[in-house]
C-alpha cells in the first residue's frame, strides 16, 4: 500500500462510491474549516479527508472565495430527523421569522426544498420563482428559503455566464438567481438558456477548453439547477 504523501489527492465536492457510501462536503463557520461526511449502512461520520488505500480524497479548500463570501452554501454536520414533519415544521418556522407568504407558497417553498436535496433522482425538475412588485421581498425569501437548498449557489442579474456555468458544473448545486438589477443585455440571453436547459437530464452544455498541447477540445458542462 503507497504511503499517504504518495497518494494522489482527489477533491470530492460530493460522491457516491462503488461501496455504497455516500460523500458529502461540510463546512463547519465555528471552526472555519471544511471536511467530508462519510455515510454508510446509516452511519455518518465527519472526517478530515478520506484515504482508501488508492487516493486521498479531500474536500474543497474552506479559503475557497465562494465558501469564504457565503456565495455558496454547504451543511455544517449531519443531523438524523426520525420524522419529516418535525424537519418540515422547523423550516416552516424559520421561513415565517423572515419571509410573509400564504400557506400555500410555504408548502410549495418547503417541497421544493426537499426536492433539491434529491435533485439527481429526477430527469427533470421545476423551478421556484418569486413574482412580485418592487420591494416586496423577493430577494429575501430568495435568500431564506435558498439557503435551505442543497449546495445553495449565490448570484445576482450583474454575474457574467462563464463563472455561472463552471461552478455549477464543478460543484452541482442550487442556482439561487436574484435577476432584480439585471435589464435587456447579451448576458440575459445566454442566462435564459441557462434556464431554459438546466433543468433537464441528457443536454449538457458544450464549452471549449484548451488542452496543454494548446488542442482545441469540447468539454460537456452540468448546470445544477436553479430556483
């Protein structure tokens, strides 16, 4: 067996392994580090890194910009609820504290939070957008109920396409998009394609990349998903 200097270093995001277990990154603000969640036959366990005898695997950097400027959002531990209603009533009150919906937007809200943590198991998704006049808060309930969602990825109408597309190719998260400052420009086109084929299993979005040979070479993008 190579020793762990002479591992090579694989930084997982998120994973499901050939044995069955489950990865997670966390990110823990108390301690401000970052560290995988290793989940097997019911059992979670938080670990610095994870070595299985072929590759050290790692989690992303915690000095990572996104991670550092809260743009993207990770879970902070794993925590067992025996019952979903009593996850569903907290989160219900933790969007009341903040946000005034009816009854009927919260359910929708709450749904779609569960929905996102499992978005793999579907080939096509909704998406959760708030209509409203000017100063009816629909940045906030963006950034309440987003920051619930599974790998909760912040951007407003000013972000440009190409850093949008790399990190929801890289890390496979929830687009939470605030289009309020965002008028009539190149860019709204190229992010309404982003919408209008990300929600969608089988249509990756093609990029070019330069190989180190300086070879042309087309790379295929995920694009998350988005509220």
């Amino acid at each position: 067996m190579d020793s762990k200097s002479d591992l090579k270093r694989i930084v997982v995001i998120s994973s499901v392994e050939a044995d069955g277990s489950i990865i997670e990154t966390v990110y823990r603000p108390d301690l401000k580090q970052t560290a995988l969640v290793v989940a097997r036959e019911g059992v979670a366990r938080i670990v610095a890194e994870m070595n299985d005898g072929h590759a050290l695997r790692v989690p992303v950097r915690p000095t990572n910009n996104l991670i550092r400027h809260q743009a993207l959002l990770f879970a902070s531990q794993p925590v067992e609820y025996l019952d979903v209603r009593l996850l569903l009533a907290e989160m219900s009150a933790y969007i009341r504290r903040y946000v005034s919906l009816s009854e009927d937007a919260i359910a929708v809200a709450l749904a779609y939070v569960l929905l996102s943590w499992v978005y793999d198991a579907f080939n096509e998704l909704p998406y959760l957008r708030f209509r409203g006049d000017y100063g009816t808060g629909k940045s906030r309930a963006l950034l309440v109920i987003g920051s619930l969602c599974y790998k909760a990825f912040f951007a407003s109408g000013a972000s440009t396409v190409s850093p949008i597309f790399h990190i929801l190719d890289s890390f496979n998260g929830t687009l939470v998009f605030d289009e309020a400052d965002f008028r009539f420009t190149d860019e709204k086109a190229e992010l309404v394609k982003i919408l209008n084929n990300g929600n969608a299993k089988g249509f990756p979005v093609l990029r070019t990349q330069v190989t180190p040979k300086k070879e042309f070479n087309l790379r295929p993008e995920n694009r998350g998903h988005a509220p």
